[in-house]
C-alpha cells in the first residue's frame, strides 16, 4: 500500500506526482495489468523466447 502526507506548502500536484511515482516505483501498477489477463506457461514460454532472439538480433545491429 503507498502513502503519501501531504507536506507543508505542497501543492496538489506536487502530492499526486509524487504518489504516482511511488506507485510505479511499487510495481503496484505492472502488477494489476499483468494480472487483468490470464497467460498460460507456455505463452510466457514463447514471449521470452522471441524477446531473446529480438535482444540478439539487436545486438548483432549494434555491433555491425
């Protein structure tokens, strides 16, 4: 759970910036969307095994 008191002389956006900067930093956020869709093992299975051929395929680019 993220608190945020608000301090003395702070104004209103100031208070939600920071809030909203905890929340991220929580992964309070990525949490909930991840679990707004169920993905089975083997889809997982197959996003990360196309995110590591897209980081070596990127790697090969920059070391051209």
């Amino acid at each position: 759970m993220v608190v945020v008191v608000k301090k003395k002389g702070e104004t209103e956006d100031r208070l939600i910036a920071r809030f909203k900067k905890k929340v991220v930093d929580s992964g309070i956020l990525q949490e909930a969307r991840d679990r707004q869709r169920y993905v089975p093992p083997s889809e997982k299975r197959k996003e990360q095994k196309n995110r590591i051929k897209f980081l070596i395929e990127l790697e090969k680019k920059r070391n051209f």
